[in-house]
C-alpha cells in the first residue's frame, strides 16, 4: 500500500533524533511568520494603517539598525542562562510584536512593534545556535545548512498566505494574515519548550565578550557581512534594474525567485555535506565569489537585448548566482560553528549573524547605487567586490586555524552538561 512508504519516504525528510525534529518544526513554523511579514507587512503599513510610504521605510530602516546590536547579548544569554529558555523567549517576542502591530495606528506604535519584531528575528541565530550544536548531530553545520532549506520552504508559505491577503485587498485580511503571523511565532515558541533542557555552559574566568577579542572571527564575521551583500542581488537590485530597462514580462523576477528558492530547498543540505572542514569553507567562499562575478555580469548584459534573451540570461545567472549561495551558505555554517568554542557558541553564533544583518541592511542602497547610478559598470564592480572577498577568505580561514588552535591548548577543555 502507498500510505507506509509515503510515511517511510517522508520520514527520511526529517532530521534524526526528536530534538533536531522539535528544531526543524519550530523553524518552519517560524518562518512562516516571518513569511507572512515580510511580505505584507509593508502593504499592510500603507494600505490598512494608512501610513506614508516614506514612514514606513524609516520606521523599517530604524528596526533593522536596532537590531544589529541584538544577536550577540541574545547568545550570551543562551550560553549563561540556558539556550532552550532563551530561544523559546525570543520566539515569543516575536509573537508579541506581530500582535503589537495588529493593533498599530500611528507612527511610533509601527516602530516600537516592528523593532521588537527585528530584535527577535536577529536573536534567532545565537539563541538557537548552542542548540544547534548540541543536538545537530556530528554535524551541525550540515544541520544547519537543513534548516536553511526549511527556512526557504517556511518563507514560501508565509509568502503564499500574504498573497492572499494581498489580492483580497482589505484591513481586516491585512489584519489577520499579520494576527497569523503572530500565532506561527507563538506556536514555536510552544514547540522549543519541548527540548530536553540544554545546562547553562561552565567555564572559566575571563573576558564576558570574548568573542569580540577573538580577531580571527572578527574578520570571518566582517567578510561574510560583505559576501551576504549578495543576498539582495536577485530580490533587490534585479528587479529595480528590470523595471527601469530590461524589455521583460513582469513575470521574470517572479522565476528568478522561484529559481532561486527550488534550488536552496533541493541541493542546501547536499552542499552542506561536502564542505566538512574549515579549509573546504574558505574554498567555497572563494568558488562562490566567482560565480556571483559571473551571475553578475551576465545580468550586466540585459537591458537592450531581445526580450527573450534577457529571460534565457537571467535564468542562468539565477541558477548561477544560486550555487554560489548554496557554496557560501554553506561555508559560513561551516566556519561559524567550528570556529567558535563550545563554552560559546551562542555568543560567537549571534556575532556572526549581526555580520550578515549588516550586509542585509547595507546591501540594497549599495546594490541600487552601483547598478542604478553607474549602469553596467556597476554590475561588474558587485561582481568584482564579491570575487576579491571570497579570494580573501582561505588565507583569513588559516589564522583562525592556528589562532583556535592555539586557544585550544591554552584553555582546559569546556563541557556542557545537559
């Protein structure tokens, strides 16, 4: 009968041990939720708040920059205080800030709300990242780079269920969607408090920011904030550089996404598998900013062709561009976690992420810059920022090798009890 092998084959989707899978189930119900926001979100401001366009775009640049600081105290909570409990209370923040913003009519509320939505989502990487460490098996970098692929499935209906509300048009469907935002969060929030509980780490005297005096990390953090600038290539600076002068239906930056989102579902974890070392992390880094010099100068070339040559050459560089996502994704797992010391984790996981929160938050106006104000040749400069950043990492990869290996012998072996 097909109902025990479709349960067989859906089973073998799921990560092993209950704990990865109570993980996995809160992601995906996280973001849902974030899903649903942004995407939105933003019509929700304007049309059933009835706020500015212009408001509403400094109120999210103020929510954005606020958040930056966020990730690493987050993850020193999770390491002091027990990451399980942590998690769980940034999970609810973000429950709490879509309900907040279900009930925003003015200015202020908008950015109190939507700021404590933004601290939450930030915070997400160190409190979960311990966890993640514990409970991912031998390799957490591979788990992490599964969770990635859930995180892609979870934003895509989040994104269908705003769709809706988009079309339905109307205050109250705004209203709900955002209401269900809210109750995606609150659900996982529910979900981590039924990990096993997850000891406060124990370690020595020292420094209480140690990650912020380990240099090594320092600079992976601050090159891999660099390369993240790639994230908004295909949903930022594309479909702005296709509206102002590529001769394409409007249906092309939707295929580039979905381009783009079927590849990360289906080969994230695969690329995950094969970058198993910190040295292999800093090849990848390097083999993904060649291919987003080559995504980049394919995309430079549109805009005065034939229409539906623009389209074959936009779909490649999607798949392009895509692969080197999965390459630098998967290489930052790779080196955010092994670099980082058990005693930690959630510490060095949170500094990592405000590294790509910054490249997020800095990556549209630079993008626009470049290829609104410069053209082609802006395209071309990306493309070159990226290539030079990822020939940067393996030797930066190297110091940190020896600076972790020097630490190692210097400090007594930390443990964390569960």
């Amino acid at each position: 009968m097909p109902g025990p092998e479709l349960g067989a084959r859906m089973a073998a989707l799921l990560p092993k041990g209950r704990p990865a899978r109570l993980i996995t189930v809160a992601t995906l119900l996280t973001m849902n939720g974030y899903g649903i926001y942004i995407t939105a979100g933003v019509l929700y401001f304007t049309r059933a708040v009835h706020l500015p366009a212009a408001q509403v775009g400094v109120g999210l640049t103020v929510a954005g920059a606020v958040s930056l600081a966020a990730g690493m105290p987050v993850g020193h909570l999770a390491d002091r205080a027990g990451a399980r409990t942590i998690y769980a209370l940034t999970l609810a923040l973000g429950a709490v800030s879509m309900a907040g913003l279900c009930f925003a009519h003015d200015f202020w509320t908008f950015v109190v709300f939507a700021g404590l939505g933004a601290v939450a989502q930030a915070a997400i990487p160190g409190a979960r990242g311990p966890l993640v460490q514990a409970y991912g098996g031998e390799r957490p970098a591979e788990f992490r780079g599964y969770l990635r692929a859930v995180t892609n499935v979870g934003v895509s209906v989040g994104a269908l269920l705003a769709g809706w509300a988009a079309a339905v048009d109307t205050g109250a469907a705004y209203v709900l969607v955002i209401a269900g935002s809210a109750v995606s969060y609150a659900a996982a929030s529910a979900v981590v408090l039924f990990l096993p509980g997850l000891a406060p780490s124990r370690h020595g005297a020292g420094p209480r920011w140690v990650a912020l005096r380990d240099r090594p990390y320092l600079a992976l953090t601050v090159l891999d904030g660099v390369m993240a600038i790639q994230y908004r290539v295909l949903t930022v600076a594309l479909p702005v550089w296709l509206v102002a002068r590529a001769d394409t239906p409007k249906w092309t930056v939707s295929m580039v996404i979905l381009v783009n989102t079927a590849i990360v579902v289906l080969f994230q974890v695969r690329a995950s598998r094969s970058i198993t070392t910190p040295a292999a992390g800093g090849r990848a880094f390097r083999r993904a900013g060649f291919a987003f010099l080559i995504a980049t100068a394919l995309i430079s070339v549109t805009g005065d062709i034939p229409g539906w040559l623009t389209i074959a050459l936009l779909a490649t560089a999607a798949v392009i561009h895509t692969v080197g996502e999965l390459w630098h994704a998967a290489a930052g797992f790779e080196l955010s976690f092994t670099m980082a010391p058990e005693h930690a984790v959630g510490q060095y996981q949170g500094l990592f992420g405000m590294g790509l929160g910054l490249g997020l938050a800095i990556g549209p106006a630079l993008l626009i810059t470049l290829t609104e104000q410069w053209g082609r040749p802006g395209w071309w400069v990306a493309g070159v920022l990226f290539a030079a950043t990822g020939l940067v990492l393996p030797p930066v990869v190297r110091w940190a090798e020896r600076a972790r290996t020097a630490a190692d012998l210097e400090r007594p072996a930390a443990t964390i009890g569960r």
